[in-house]
C-alpha cells in the first residue's frame, strides 16, 4: 500500500503526464509550434520524451 506522499507524487506525475502528452497531440495535429525558439520536430519529440517519461513515473509510483 502506497503511503500518502507517495500516492500524491504519483498522481501529480501521471495527471501532469498525461496532460503533456494530450497537449502535444493538440498542438502537433493543428500545426502550431510546441515551443517557442525551436523547430517543430525537436519540441515535439521532447515533449513527447518527457510527457512519457512523467506518465511511466507516475504509474510506477501508484505501483
């Protein structure tokens, strides 16, 4: 069983994630920029890396 913090942690992770992730498609899918500065490619695989990485972050904490 998950501790409090723990649990908070991960779901704060996995929601945050998620959000990224959801977002991206958004704005890969109506051809918009993901960031300023960079090229469309780069911040979308970025976003992609990290929005992975805190929803598998999350998901392992809730384990």
């Amino acid at each position: 069983m998950e501790s409090g913090p723990e649990a908070f942690a991960g779901v704060a992770f996995a929601l945050f994630g998620a959000g990224l992730l959801v977002w991206t498609g958004v704005c890969v899918r109506s051809g918009e920029r993901v960031a300023d500065g960079v090229s469309r490619s780069t911040g979308a695989a970025l976003t992609l890396l990290f929005g992975t990485l805190f929803l598998v972050t999350g998901c392992w904490l809730l384990l």
